[in-house]
C-alpha cells in the first residue's frame, strides 16, 4: 500500500503511480491512499486499486483517525507492506503500520526542511522507515546528516523517466506547430524554455536577468524565451514577473503561456531548457526530461542537477542566481554547431537510458520490498 496526500500532477504522484503499475504487471495486488485527483483513473487502469482518505490533512484529529482506519485497511485487505511518500500522511501511515506490525518504506523527495526545531519534528516520521528512499545521493546525505537517519537504512533510488513519452522520435509535428501558434514563435529564432510551476525559488529572476544580459551583449534580442508553468494560486508572483519583463524591456521576447500539457512537445521546440532553481532540487525531473528528448540543459550547481546533468557533455551548470553565469551559458547553447548539438543530443538520450528510466526505478523498488518482505529471498 502506498500512501501519498493526493494523485495530482507532480514527480511524487508520477512515481506512485508508475510503480503501481509495475507492481501489478508483476501480479502483486497493489492499493494506493489518498485524496484522490485526476490520475487515478490512469491508476486503476493498469490494475491498482484506489482507496479515498483524507491523508493530506495536518490536522491532530484526523490523523488519529487515519491512522485507525489505515489500520483497518492493513488487517482487512490484507496489505503487507506500506510505503508511504510524503510527510502529512506519513504521522498516520507509520503509527499505523506499527500497530500491525508490517513493514514501513518512507521516500524522501526532497531535501525537507530542518532549521527550526518544528520542521525538523514535523518531517520527522519520514527518517523512520525500516527502509528509507532518497531520490538522489545529495537527498540520502541530507536524510543521514539531518535526520541522523543510518546509512544501513538508507536507499538511493532516482526518478525514472518515460522514454516511450519523452522520445524525440515519437512527436508528430502538428503538437509542435499547435504550441507554436500558442507560443506566438517565430520561425528561426531559438528558443529557451524554463518549465515549472510559477513560484520564487525555481529562479524565473535569474533567468530574466540573464536574458537581459544577453541583449545588451548583443544589442538586439535574437531569442524567445518561455516561461511555462502554472501558477497555483500565486498570481501577485505572477503580476511580479510580468512587471520585472516590462521594467527589463524584455516584453517582445518572454512568454507565460500558463500549464504545460505537452511537454515531449514543448521540450522539441527548445533549443536550451533551463532549470535555475535557487533552492536545491531533490531531482532535478526538468534536467532529465529534457535530456531525454536530446535538449541541451542549463542547471543550478547544486542539489540533485550534480547527478543528472554532465557538465561539457549533454549541458552546463552555474552557480545558484548567478545571472551573468546562466547567460554565459545560454550564448555558448544559442551557438552550438548542429554537429556539436546532435552530439549532445545522443550523448544526453544514452545519459538517461543507462541511469534515469521507469523501468530501472520500478525494479528498485520491487526489489526493496522484496527484500523487506522476503528476507531470506536470494534475489
């Protein structure tokens, strides 16, 4: 059973549901809680099953109560194991899994906050699973330096991606030229992509910025650049970022064309895509998508982009909020020969095929539980 707040677009909930899949092609009876959202149908699809509960809930009261009707659902169904993946369900799942005595996987996705004493509380529950998943290696450091949790519990498991979606090969060039009219592009002006939701840390700034830098380098503003994502709620940024597009005159070349519904589709009409973030990714999923569909990458030197991105091979990393570094970056990727950009792109698609796949995360995972409920198994 895998216990997550709610089955809405992100990298926790692709996860989830991907490994459900996974383990009901391999015939175990998989169960997913939560609040639910627009993935579960793709869920019970491939065979898992989906049980509502208000888990998302930081309220005292209902957590006791999840965690009594979690409990019931361990005896009842019956489930074996529990996996839970985020820190609000996590109090409950965890009581609940120790009152029946099965199992518990935590997975950490992302380094959580722990500078205050009630953060650090509050996350608390995730560093106690009999096995603990990071995302990344600078995740399970985190986890071990933070939380104290041993390294002898500690996994290090990475994002997969979808190759079969995220394949150059498979874009039909009318979703490229319905993005196209959407975008406002114009034919033969490179374009540089930042996908992610609209708030501060994911360094919408520091690429505008640079984006200035390189006009004034070059005197004119030979690029487009999108700024694709959603804002869940947080229009006064939003209104920030269009007012800091006036005040750098930049208001010809950036666009905000809101959520991102292709995105194989978006990341072919990018020329560079950018991930600045300001605060460390876990993961770093826009790096490794990107390179999937053979894009060069510019990303923030810190957090999870160390471990997906090869600096010199398949794209470059520059210091956090460094504007001046990000368009040193972005001139070098505008000017790449196609020889030396196809070599990347092959480069970048072998980088995730060998480390950064569905496939590789599911097995890993099936493998952790194998080992936590069949201890004397040789595999």
């Amino acid at each position: 059973m895998q216990v997550l707040p709610a089955l809405v677009t992100g990298g926790v909930e692709r996860g989830t549901v991907d490994t459900a899949k996974a383990l009901a092609r391999a015939g175990w009876v998989s169960y997913v809680v939560s609040e639910g959202g627009p993935m579960v149908r793709e869920l019970e699809r491939a065979g898992a099953k989906h049980i509502t509960l208000p888990v998302a809930s930081k309220n005292p009261f209902k957590i006791r109560r999840n965690a009594a009707r979690l409990e019931e659902l361990i005896r009842s169904l019956p489930v074996d194991l529990v996996h839970v993946r985020s820190r609000a369900p996590a109090w409950s799942a965890r009581l609940a899994a120790q009152r029946c005595g099965v199992p518990l996987v935590t997975t950490f996705h992302n380094a959580y906050k722990s500078h205050s004493w009630f953060k650090k509380f509050w996350a608390g529950p995730m560093a106690k699973g009999d096995v603990v998943v990071a995302i990344s290696d600078f995740v399970a450091d985190y986890a071990n330096k933070a939380f104290g949790v041993a390294r002898a519990r500690l996994v290090t498991i990475p994002r997969g991606t979808d190759l079969a979606k995220f394949d150059p090969t498979r874009i039909y060039p009318e979703r490229m030229s319905n993005l196209q009219q959407q975008w406002r592009l114009t034919d033969g002006r490179p374009v540089i992509l930042l996908p992610g939701r609209l708030t501060r840390w994911k360094g919408h700034t520091v690429l505008l910025r640079a984006l200035k830098i390189l006009a004034d380098r070059h005197g004119e503003q030979d690029f487009t650049a999108v700024l694709l994502g959603s804002t869940q709620g947080r229009e006064g940024y939003r209104a920030d970022l269009e007012g800091l597009i006036v005040q750098l005159g930049l208001d010809r070349s950036v666009r905000m064309p809101g959520d991102g519904k292709d995105m194989p589709a978006a990341y072919m009409l990018a020329d560079v895509v950018v991930s600045a973030s300001t605060f460390p990714e876990g993961f770093g999923r826009v790096a490794v998508e990107a390179q999937a569909m053979g894009k060069p990458v510019v990303a923030t030197d810190h957090g999870g982009s160390r471990e997906t991105v090869l600096p010199g091979e398949t794209g470059w990393l520059v210091p956090p909020g460094d504007a001046e570094a990000l368009a040193d970056a972005l001139d070098e990727a505008l000017k790449l020969t196609p020889e030396r950009r196809m070599q990347i792109a092959e480069r970048a698609r072998r980088h995730v095929m060998e480390n950064f796949t569905v496939d590789a995360m599911c097995e890993a995972y099936i493998k952790v539980y194998t080992r936590l409920l069949f201890p004397n198994h040789n595999n």
